[in-house]
C-alpha cells in the first residue's frame, strides 16, 4: 500500500512542476511587456528572450506578440541603445509567428497584421535611407525584409532590383523585376528593358530575353521599339521567318519608318533574296535619305556583287578570259557604278569613316576615277 500512494503522490507532483514553470515563464513574458512600456528595452529583450525558448512559450501567440513588440522598439528606437542583430527581421518572425497561430479575425491576429505593416514600413523607409547612401547591400536586406512582411506589394521589388542592379547583383535584380512583371502584373517600359537586357547581355540568355520583350509587347501593344528590338534579335539570332512576320507587322503598323525597311532589306539580304534586299533598302532611303545604314548597306551589296563577278573573271583560264573577260569585267562595272552614288552619299553623312573611305577608293579605281581615289588614299593616309 505504500508503494501505490508514493506513485499517486508522484502524479500529483508533477503535473504541479509543469504548471510552476509554465508560469514563471509567462511572468517573464508579462515582465518583458512591463520593461517595454517602461522603455527598459535591454531588460525587455533579456526577458522575452529567455521566454522564448521553452517549448512551452514557443506555444503561446502572446509571448511570440511580445517578442515582435520588443525588437519593434529596438529597431525603431532612435538611440540605438540596445545591441540586436537584425531586429526589424526578428520583429517580423515574432508577428508571423502569431498570425500562424491565430485566426486573422481574432484580435491578436489583427494586432499583428497591423504590426508587421509597421515591419514593412521600417523596412522600406530604412532600406531608402541605405540606398541613398550607396549602401546597397544593406538596403536590399531592408528590402527582403519588406517583401515578406507584404509579398504582394509592389514597393519592395522595386526599390529591391534597383538597389541590386546599382549594386551589380544582376541576378537578384533580375528576379526582382521578374517577380514584379510576372507576380504582381507590375507594368513599367524600364523594367521590362532592365530585365530584358539583363538577360541579353548578362546572362547571355536570347531565348529569356526574346520572352519579356514578346510580354512587353502585350503590356505595350502601342509602343512599337519592342517589337523593333525583337526583330533585331531574331535576325541575329537567324530565325528569318519569324523575323519577316515581324517585320511585316511594324511595318504595317510604322509605314514610314525608315529603319524597319532597312531591317527587311538586311533580313532578305541573309536571306539570300537579292532582288526583293534593294527594293527595301531603296525604299528605306526614300523615307529618309540621310539614313546611313541603309545608303551604306545597299551600296556594300552593290559592291559585293561585282566582287563576286570579278572573282569570276580572275578564275578564268586564258582561253576563257578573252572570250568573255571583257564582257564579265563590264557587268562588275555595272555593280560598282550602282554602288557608288550611296556610297558617296554614305561618305558625306560620315566623312571619316575609315570603312567607307576604303570602299570608296576601290570603286573609284574600277572605274578608273583616279584623281578622286588619290584625295581618298591621301585622307585615308592622313587617318
């Protein structure tokens, strides 16, 4: 009988020590918020800190409320008088960590929703502060911050990927940005030109670059410079009838823009389409005839073409050649001739363009204008 009223004694016992300590560790918990109210942050972090880490206050929404408000304050607290590493993030998880445990509707979920927008405040206003200041790294851990406490607001993402892409944190920006046009519906011309040159000229990456400037579009079906970018990507990436789709629709959407002729004459120039290259290019100068590329490039295909006939002419064999050399140099001289008035005009528009000077030179050889090829080699030689 002994035995068994030692054993009742023992359950009696220990459900009593349980209870002991549950309590001493919400009189910590309650002397912390007491500490807080009387600005004692260092007892209040000492306190809440210590409440925390028992399973048992790990449980309890009140003691983690507690926590987010103390390391608010410190956080927020001017003088920075108590030494904390990373409070405004421990503020958060303190919050999130009650609204886990709570239903939003109930009073302390609403306490701690409206807390953690205090968290995303701070963050923002403190990661401005740090961008302002070039401290990059800095701010776009503010920024972090903000993000979690509000996931679905803009802000943060913004200021975020700026602050990466100052830093030279590409990657992070680039998800930023990323985050913003895909997650949030977040139309902006320079986000969608910073993502879409990270992913062009960082990254290296055509395939996601081609996709947020085809997105662009959607978001700006009336500005036509992305669909203009995406054609010059799919030409230099060879995707020719793609390209000529494109093209076909800027143009019908831009008729008298000159460069997206010039754009279809360079597509059917690789192409190999030759005849359809110079109506392009003419009607690319005919809408503006100071346009440079287009006077150079038709010109540069002219002079091509009787290259190709006088390589011609050179591989002939003797025999050949008196037959039909004359012939065949005179056709090359038809090319040439072509070339050279938009040569000429290319070299007005650019007087000291080494390329041009050259090519100018040769033509006036061919067609045995010496006295303009000497002043070209002597500008050349003065170069």
């Amino acid at each position: 009988m002994k035995q068994i009223k030692f054993l009742i004694l023992a359950l009696i016992i220990v459900p009593m020590l349980l209870q002991s300590c549950a309590s001493g560790l919400t009189a910590n918990v309650r002397k912390a918020g007491t500490s807080l109210e009387t600005g004692d942050l260092a007892e209040a972090k000492m306190l809440i800190d210590s409440a925390v880490v028992d399973s048992v206050a790990q449980l309890d929404p009140k003691a983690w409320m507690t926590y987010g408000n103390v390391y608010l304050a410190i956080a927020t607290d001017s003088t920075n008088s108590v030494d904390a590493e990373n409070p405004l993030m421990k503020a958060y998880e303190g919050y999130a960590k009650v609204i886990e445990m709570e239903d939003t509707a109930s009073v302390l979920g609403i306490q701690a929703d409206q807390q953690i927008q205090q968290v995303w405040a701070n963050a923002v206003n403190e990661g401005a502060n740090l961008y302002s200041s070039q401290n990059y790294t800095e701010a776009i851990d503010m920024f972090n911050i903000a993000k979690m406490a509000l996931p679905d607001d803009t802000t943060a993402y913004i200021y975020g990927g700026i602050s990466a892409q100052q830093g030279g944190d590409m990657q992070a920006a680039a998800d930023d940005y990323a985050y913003l046009i895909d997650e949030l519906d977040y139309k902006s011309k320079d986000f969608y030109n910073s993502l879409i040159y990270i992913y062009l000229i960082e990254d290296k990456n055509e395939e996601k670059a081609l996709t947020y400037l085809q997105k662009a579009q959607t978001a700006f079906p009336d500005d036509p410079e992305f669909l203009k970018r995406e054609i010059t990507m799919l030409i230099n990436s060879e995707k020719y009838d793609e390209a000529g789709q494109k093209l076909t629709r800027a143009i019908d959407a831009e008729p008298d823009n000159p460069m997206l002729y010039y754009n279809q004459g360079y597509l059917y120039e690789q192409m190999g389409q030759g005849d359809q290259a110079v109506k392009s290019y003419e009607k690319s100068i005919e809408k503006d005839p100071k346009y440079f590329d287009a006077n150079f490039n038709l010109a540069a295909y002219y002079y091509n073409e009787a290259a190709e006939i006088l390589a011609e002419a050179n591989n002939m064999d003797l025999k050949e050649y008196q037959e039909k050399g004359e012939e065949i140099e005179n056709q090359a001289k038809e090319y040439f001739e072509r070339a050279l008035p938009y040569l000429e005009t290319s070299q007005s528009l650019e007087p000291n363009n080494q390329k041009v000077l050259s090519t100018l030179s040769t033509i006036y050889q061919q067609l045995d204008m010496n006295e303009k090829a000497e002043e070209i080699d002597t500008k050349l030689e003065s170069m």
